[in-house]
C-alpha cells in the first residue's frame, strides 16, 4: 500500500491559548501514523493564520522552526475562516489533505479513518458529526434547520458537515478550479462529483479560547451558503410580485363592482389604492427578475483576490 503524503490544515484566528495543545496532539497524532507506515515522513500540519492580532503567528513560526512536520502561512490580514481554509488548501503540498479547525473540537483520530477510506478508493471524505449535544439549544436548532432549508433550496449539502474533510490531490485540483470570492465550501465540495462517503464522530467541547464564530459570522455563512447556491430567494421574490398583482386584480374587480353595483363605494379610494397596489405588484416582480440577471453579472464580473500571503515558514 502507498504511502500518502498528508498535508493537514489548520486555520487559525487569536488561537494562542489552544495552539500549544493543538500543536502537541496533532504533532503526536502524525508521527504515530508515520510510525504505523499509514502516511510518508513528509507529512506535516500547515498552520494557516488568518490575520491574528495575538501571539498565534509567533507560535507558529516557533513550531515550524523546531519540526519539519509543522509549516506555516500567514495572510496579510484577516480574510475569515473560509478564505484561510481554502488559503492553506492551496498552498498544501500533500497528495492527500485534511481540513480541521483549531479548536479540538473534532476528533483527530478520525483522520486515520478516512486514509482508509481513502485507499479503499474514496476521493472525498466527510468528517460528519453523529450528534451536536455539545452545543447550546439554540445553535442546534438552528443548525440542523439550515441545512434542511438549504436541501430544500436544492444546494447539494452533507447534513451536519462543516470542514472537516478528507480531499485527494484530484480533488483538490479541480476545487482550485472554482473562483467564487464569496466561498463556501461546504457546498462547494460536495459538487466536485468525485466518489465519497462520511466518517461519523462525536465533537467536544472548545479546548481553549472563545469561538470565532458568533451569532454575526454564523448569519453571514447562513447567507452566503444560500445565495452563492441557490437562486431561490429571486425567484420567490418574482413569486411574490406575482402573487401581489394577482391580488391587486382581485382587488380591483371587487372595487369595480362596488362602484357599479352597490352605494357603499368611497370617493377617491378605488384610484388611489389599486394604482398602488398594481405597481407594487409590478415593481416586486420586475426587480426579481432583474436581480437575477443581475445576481449572475455580478457572481461572473467580481474577480478580487482572495486574499494575499505575507509571510511562510
């Protein structure tokens, strides 16, 4: 059986206070693959740092200095979790590479699950949560509605996956291929259409630090995730306009036979409302329709850098 040259991404943000342990397990959990012969003596950790303000690329620079298992990258400011991911992706060197967060959360261990998997000839493995006890009600509820919107919106989603994943060099070329700048990648991988499966395990509590992922930074992956997949929202926008207008005639014919048929009818009214209601209908539905062409000019002609790498070790 080949052995694999294993790149594992880390992204990290103001990470100092769960580094040093991450560094030592991830460290330990590498070298004891090298030592069961699962992956080559090249392997290493790539420590991404996404424009943090504290010790994090101090941290990392010492480990890199100290161990040729560990390399470093660091962006010039911060770009957010995604484009530091896909950062580190890029700038893996490994035929096969794992994506993990910082924060302990997800089972390292895994990670030799899925190099079996990955020589029974899958491209593609999903590390996938098997419950989220770990997490405050809320966060749960929402989480597990979103991705049940997001299948029902038609994006191709694996149901309580976030980023840890197994990608073979194949796999990974073809995601360098994607330009999208409002990244995704949850959604993304999923339609690379290489063979893939799901690894389940159960994820813990934060080791250290705080989240960096509050309400705010969840709403805006919530967003992205729908509008760089689906164009659902437009068309219910177009919908409602329909719908609208439909109403607005109704409204109309009701109005009509009020005048004609009955006294009850209001001076003024009938021309003041329905003009109203008819170009509010026509307005909803026009500027859904323009914001779809609009939506896919905009997705085709916005070409800015991802990000750019001030410092590797």
């Amino acid at each position: 059986m080949n052995k694999p040259n294993l790149t594992v991404v880390i992204p990290c943000f103001n990470e100092e206070e769960v580094l040093p342990e991450t560094h030592n397990r991830m460290s330990r959990f590498i070298q004891d693959l090298i030592d069961k012969r699962k992956i080559s003596p090249d392997s290493q950790m790539l420590l991404v740092d996404d424009g943090s303000s504290d010790a994090t690329w101090q941290l990392i620079k010492a480990y890199s200095e100290s161990s040729v298992h560990v390399g470093g990258l660091k962006l010039s400011r911060n770009r957010g979790h995604q484009v530091a991911l896909l950062a580190g992706l890029h700038a893996a060197k490994g035929n096969v590479v794992v994506s993990i967060d910082a924060d302990l959360q997800d089972d390292i261990g895994v990670i030799e699950t899925m190099l079996d998997r990955y020589h029974e000839g899958f491209e593609v493995v999903y590390g996938v949560r098997d419950d989220r006890t770990s997490d405050s009600v809320f966060k749960r509820t929402t989480a597990e509605y979103y991705y049940k919107i997001l299948s029902a919106m038609g994006v191709e989603i694996v149901f309580n996956h976030a980023d840890y994943r197994l990608l073979s060099r194949r796999a990974m070329d073809a995601l360098k291929s994607h330009e999208e700048v409002n990244l995704f990648l949850r959604g993304i991988v999923p339609t690379l259409g290489f063979k893939s499966c799901q690894v389940t395990y159960e994820r813990t509590e934060r080791f250290a630090g705080e989240s960096k992922y509050p309400l705010r930074k969840m709403l805006a992956l919530a967003i992205d995730g729908i509008t760089s997949f689906s164009a659902v929202p437009l068309r219910f926008i177009a919908g409602f306009g329909v719908l609208v207008f439909l109403v607005s005639l109704l409204i109309s014919c009701w109005a009509i036979w009020v005048r004609l048929f009955s006294d009850d009818a209001v001076p003024g009214w009938a021309s003041s409302v329905l003009p109203m209601y008819m170009l509010g209908g026509i307005q909803l539905l026009s500027v859904g329709v323009v914001g779809e062409y609009v939506a896919k000019i905009y997705a085709e002609t916005k070409r800015r850098p991802k990000y750019f790498i001030e410092e590797k070790t």
